[in-house]
C-alpha cells in the first residue's frame, strides 16, 4: 500500500517548471499585474467624485403629527 502513493521526487517537475508550464505561470502572473495596475490606475483617476450627498450623523428633530 505505501508504494502506491506518489512521491515529491517522482513528479517530473517538483523541484522546477520547464517549458510550457513555466511560460503559463509566468503569463498567469504578468497578466493579474497587469489586470491590477489598470484597476489601480481607474481607481486613482476615477476616485474622487465630487457629487456625493451630504449626510449628517446627528438626528435632527423628528416632525409629529
């Protein structure tokens, strides 16, 4: 039974990815960078709105009829 499990140093790339493998990790990271930047740069550019309703934490007096 325990030779049936798999070992870390049967799997062919455990210590390091070559070929194929290495180029999708590395397009996977350099594209949520990139993704991450744009989000970035829209939240800096659009940020700041200036047409936000006032709003007053204390409560007025309360009309009864």
């Amino acid at each position: 039974m325990v030779d049936n499990e798999p070992t870390l140093s049967s799997i062919e790339d455990y210590d390091n990815l070559k070929g194929p493998k290495k180029t999708i990790v590395w397009t996977v990271i350099i594209s949520g960078l990139l993704i991450g930047l744009i989000f970035w740069g829209a939240k800096s550019y659009f940020g700041n709105v200036n047409d936000s309703i006032p709003v007053q934490d204390s409560i007025g007096k309360v009309p009864v009829k």
